[in-house]
C-alpha cells in the first residue's frame, strides 16, 4: 500500500526522506525542496537515484520510473549507469573523428599520411556525418557516403571506411553507440573489392639512363632536378628524399641515415651513398637555407618540395605516360634480380621488411655489400652498355 498522496506532499514542512514504498522516497530539504529519490541496490551496493523534483516529476511519473528501474536491475542492468549516459553529452561525428585523429597521430610516420587522414573525411564523410551525432548516425548513412566512391574510387573508399570506422569504434569505446555503423553490418552492401591493385608504372631498366638524361634537360628547378636523381640512385621513397636533411647525412663516410620517424617502417634506415650520390649532394649545397633541406622548394621559402613537385617534373618531360616517381624503385629491383643481385640485398636496399621465420634470424643490414650495389646501380646509370658485375654471395 503507497503511503504519499498529492495531498499530503503538498502538506509536508519538515525536512526529510519520506517513503511511499517500492523503493521510492520523497526529500525534503531545509529549505522547503522537494524531490524524489530512489534507494536500491546494484550489484551488491547500495544506491540512490535521482528521479526528478516536486512537482515537475508528478507522484505518478517517479512510481512508473522507480517500477522501470526495478526491472532493470532484475534483468542485471543498471539504471544509475545508464543515467550517466544520457547525461554524458553525445559528441558529432565530426569531433568524434578530430579525437580519433588526436589518439592516431602519433602511429602515423609520415606528414603526407597525417594529412590525408583528415583530408578524406574532410572531402568525402563530413558534408554528410559531420554534424551529426554519433548516436544518430545509422548504416545508411554510411552508405550514402561510401557507395557512389565505392567502385569508382576504391582506394579512396576503402580508406575512408577505414577512418569513419575507427572514428565509430572511439565512440563506442567512450559509450556514446552500441553498434558501429561502418563494420561488418554494411558489408552485403558494399562490392568485393578487387584482391590484387594494379602495380606502378615502371620504366625498362635498360631507359633509366635516357630518363636521367631528359630530366637533366628539362626546365625544372634543380631542386626538382637533384631530389629526382637522388630517388633513382638510392632506390629511396621520395618522401624521404624530398624531406631529407643535412644533419641526416655524414659526407665524410658517404651515408645517410634516415630516422625512424621518417620511414615507412618505422625503423631508421642506412643508406650508403655511391660516388654519383655524392656528386648530387655537391650541386645541392648551393640550395641550403635555415631550414636545412637537401632539396628545398624553390616557391616555398623554408618548405621541402611538394609531394607533387617530381610528377609534375615527369609529366612535364614526358615521362609519367610510363613511370611513376615509386616506379624507379621497382626498376631498381629488376635491374637486381636480372643481373644476379642476392634478393636480401635488394631487399635491404629498399628497406623492405624480411617476412616469416627469416626475420627471426636476420639481424644485418648488410651495409658494406649494399656500398658495393650501389656503387655497381650508379656505375650502370652512368654507362648501360657496361657488362653487369655480379656480387660475391
């Protein structure tokens, strides 16, 4: 039998827990206030819930939420946690991603990768998802923004699945969503993609020299000029070229190490520098500014060269119809394997990780042998009609 009535609420004066049974109870204060509380125990503990004050939550509304609450906590719930959530404030979908980027920034190795984890949200999910909560945001919405990517762009698409799923899976994390929209559930929705890309264009080996040739004669700048011929005769990726530096390179015992921060591996890599190598660091000495770059961009005072600054070179002679700039590391590889190079070399030379058992039990980086492939590279460059010279095994 209940034991408050609206007309004795509106009685009571004296400060206080009065209870109406089934857990519920009526508080007054000192100061005249009157709210509703409930007293219950969650997993062992005891509990008070807040359900309102007196007379916005009615007699009859803090009984049916009470008689709720009680359920839950039957069922092994718990109301007082799910009342935190409600209060917690629901984040957009934008700030949702700006705190996942926050928490990946420090796994991503390169400038270029940094920025390109936004720059697709940016362009592709935000003029959708950005404004909406995360807690709104359902699997058709998802769709909207990956299916008209989805076969035309699919690199582009399965990225951006990618960082709208991670940004899903941080809300999920913090108890803003139960289900993660961009998983597994809009996977029938979605084609196969395609298991194995398209390599990049690549040159003959037997052409470098020609392509040498040609860029030499453009009207690049020379910034653009020398950071090209560097790609080519160190076999390096050209994010590493265009932001190499002078305090990376040791002219004295012709190397350059390039730290771990900047590589794709995550490992720093030692590259030695052939006779060639060396002559391109000579003519860049005159380019050197505060900023110490090897290669600075001409336009940008202070700024390495642009991640696009040696296709347009290639474009601009002719030579991107057949190559890309990551191309030349693939015709390094060959001119390796056709003239009888050991793989591991040519694998060290490229900094590519050593799979499987191999790993385990491979600790150099042959760096002495990899002097002499790459002195035997810039040898072959200088004159292609030269007999390949085979290393000792």
């Amino acid at each position: 039998m209940t034991k408050l009535s609206v007309a004795g609420i509106k009685k009571l004066s004296e400060p206080g827990m009065y209870g109406d049974g089934g857990t519920l109870y009526l508080r007054v204060t000192p100061g005249g206030t009157k709210c509703w509380v409930q007293r219950v125990v969650i997993l062992g503990k005891r509990c008070d819930i807040g359900l309102g004050g007196w007379p916005l939550v009615s007699l009859a509304e803090a009984r049916e939420t009470a008689f709720q609450n009680r359920r839950t906590i039957r069922g092994g719930g718990d109301p007082l946690a799910e009342k935190r959530k409600r209060r917690l404030k629901v984040p957009t979908f934008r700030e949702a991603a700006e705190a996942t980027f926050e928490a990946n920034a420090p796994r991503l190795r390169t400038a270029k990768a940094t920025r390109a984890w936004m720059a697709h949200l940016e362009r592709h999910a935000f003029p959708i998802l950005g404004n909406m909560r995360v807690d709104r945001i359902a699997r058709e919405d998802v769709l909207r923004v990956l299916t008209p990517i989805w076969s035309t762009k699919p690199e582009t698409a399965r990225k951006l699945r990618q960082r709208i799923r991670a940004t899903l899976k941080w809300a999920q994390a913090h108890g803003h969503i139960e289900v993660n929209a961009a998983g597994e559930a809009i996977d029938g929705a979605l084609p196969t993609m395609p298991a194995v890309k398209a390599h990049l264009r690549a040159l003959p080996y037997t052409e470098v020299a020609d392509a040498l040739a040609t860029v030499e004669a453009s009207r690049a700048s020379l910034a653009a000029k020398l950071a090209f011929w560097f790609v080519v005769l160190t076999a390096c990726r050209s994010g590493e070229v265009r932001g190499a530096a002078w305090n990376e390179i040791n002219l004295q015992a012709k190397d350059w190490r390039i730290p771990r921060n900047r590589t794709k591996s995550g490992l720093e890599h030692r590259v030695p520098l052939s006779d060639a190598a060396m002559a391109v660091l000579q003519r860049a000495l005159p380019l050197r500014d505060d900023s110490d770059l090897v290669f600075p961009s001409p336009a940008r005072r202070g700024r390495p060269l642009s991640d696009m600054a040696l296709t347009k070179l290639l474009r601009d002679t002719g030579l991107a119809d057949r190559a890309t700039v990551h191309g030349f590391r693939s015709t390094f590889r060959d001119w390796c394997a056709e003239t009888g190079k050991p793989r591991e070399l040519a694998e060290a030379a490229l900094a590519h990780a050593v799979p499987g058992v191999e790993a385990a039990y491979f600790r150099s980086d042959l760096f002495e042998r990899r002097r002499q492939l790459m002195d035997d590279w810039a040898c072959y460059l200088n004159d292609p009609s030269s007999p390949p010279r085979h290393l000792p095994r």
